[in-house]
C-alpha cells in the first residue's frame, strides 16, 4: 500500500550553520526523496516555515506537496486545499501585548512576514530577516492597515514577566516553547499533526500509513497523531519521543530511516 512521509525541514533535510557548511541538503537525502516517490509513495514537507520561506532549492528536491506555518496552509501539488490566517481583532491584542511587554515578534503569513522589534534586540533575527528578503519573500518591519497572519514566533527577555502575555495567548494559540526566550504559537485548530490528518484524508489513506521524520520540539504534533515517528539522530531533545531515532543529517540519516521502513 501507498505510504505518505512528512518530512520538517530545519534539522531534518536542511543542515544547520553550525553543520560547518552552512545550510544545505544532503545529496543522500535528495536521493532517497526521489526514490520514494519512483517507488510510488508521496512525499510531503511539513514544516513550521510560512510558505514564501520554503525555499526554491527545496521544492526542486520535489515534493507532492508542503504543509507550512505549522499546518495553518496546505498545498497539494499546486492546489491551496486550507489557509486560515489570525482575526484581525486578536492580531492587534498580539500586537500590543508584545509591544506591551518589548517582544520582539516574527508575525508570519504565507505571502509575507512582520518582523516587528519592540525593544527586545535579537542579532541573529536581522540576519536571518535578511537572508529571507534575499531569496524573494516580503519583510515588513511596521505594522501596516493590511496586519495579520497566520502564525508567530515570541522572542523575549527571559529575566522580564510576560505571564499576562501568555495567558492571553493561550485563549487562541497553542504554545511551543522553543527555549527560554523563544516561543512559537499556532491559532487552535491548527498544528502538524492536524495537517497530517488532513492530507491522509485527502488521500483517503489510514493515518498507519504515513510516516513523520523531524528533530525538535515542534514536531512533537507530528509524532502523536502518526505510529511512525522518527526522529533524527541530531534531534536528541525528541529521541524519547520517537517510534524510531535514525542517523544525524549529515550522516544520511533520511536515507537510513526509509530504508529501515521499507520505503526505499
């Protein structure tokens, strides 16, 4: 029978730039995402990135289709199947409460991103907005008439009290604490996993038959909803987690999972 594997992108196809080359894909990973789909079965991204920072290099590996923002957009092939962006009413509560309390927010949406500094500097943000603008996606850095999204990313002072802030939040969005100063929130009703469900039923395939690789906290949606977890050899944080725990990226670990699932 037919398998569908969703796969996350940062820390899981994507090496990271502490990998010492910077960001890339494996050529083994490129590869065995081929040879699944010749041996009939689909292939999917499923990732926390809005879709306009998915970039071209990865859709050229291809793909049936990508899940993005944490299930708040699916495509399959080139159908938009969902889309739900924030109300406008709570992106402004958002807003103020992260001006509020100086969080410096990432308000991401599938054609264009917010990249909103309210006092809170975070270096490695600026080149990353960069590096977004670089390969075509829109960054606004002031709220505009136009302002909402579909999901954001919270960066904070970990020494200042943003408690009122999280539990206004907790009434629309869940929470994925990243770390201390970083947390990710997706509007209720939406999630990975939720994405993965929607795409089997599209398909009209049992939910046993896909299979969710990933690496980090936020792909622990993935990983409850799916039999076939796997988390990768560098993800150690979610190895406890995981049906399976393959190699580290850079060591073929793609190639290694499927192959041990029989999808390769």
């Amino acid at each position: 029978m037919k398998k569908i594997v969703f796969f996350d992108v940062d820390g899981t196809i994507v090496t990271d730039v502490a990998e010492g080359e910077g960001k890339h894909i494996p050529q083994s990973c490129k590869d065995a995402i081929k040879k699944a789909r010749e041996n009939g079965n689909l292939c999917f991204i499923n990732s926390g990135r809005p879709y306009s920072n998915v970039e071209k290099y990865i859709l050229e590996i291809g793909f049936d289709g990508v899940v993005s923002g944490c299930g708040t957009n699916i495509h399959v092939g080139d159908e938009d199947i969902f889309h739900v962006s924030v109300d406008k009413k709570v992106a402004e509560l958002c807003y103020s409460l992260c001006q509020k309390h100086g969080i410096t927010a990432f308000f991401e949406g599938r054609d264009k991103t917010y990249y909103i500094e309210n006092g809170y500097h975070v270096p490695w943000l600026e080149e990353f907005a960069g590096e977004i603008v670089k390969q075509g996606s829109v960054v606004i850095r002031e709220k505009d008439e136009a302002f909402t999204f579909d999901k954001f990313c919270a960066f904070h002072d970990e020494k200042r009290d943003i408690s009122e802030f999280l539990n206004a939040m907790k009434e629309h969005f869940f929470l994925i604490v990243r770390d201390g100063t970083f947390v990710e929130l997706v509007p209720k009703g939406c999630s990975k996993g939720i994405a993965i469900q929607q795409v089997c039923e599209y398909y009209k395939l049992p939910i046993e038959q896909s299979y969710a690789v990933g690496d980090s906290v936020n792909d622990l949606d993935m990983f409850n909803v799916t039999p076939n977890s796997i988390a990768m050899g560098n993800g150690k944080a979610i190895h406890e987690y995981a049906a399976f725990v393959t190699k580290d990226i850079t060591d073929d670990g793609i190639e290694f999972a499927l192959k041990h699932f029989d999808i390769i």
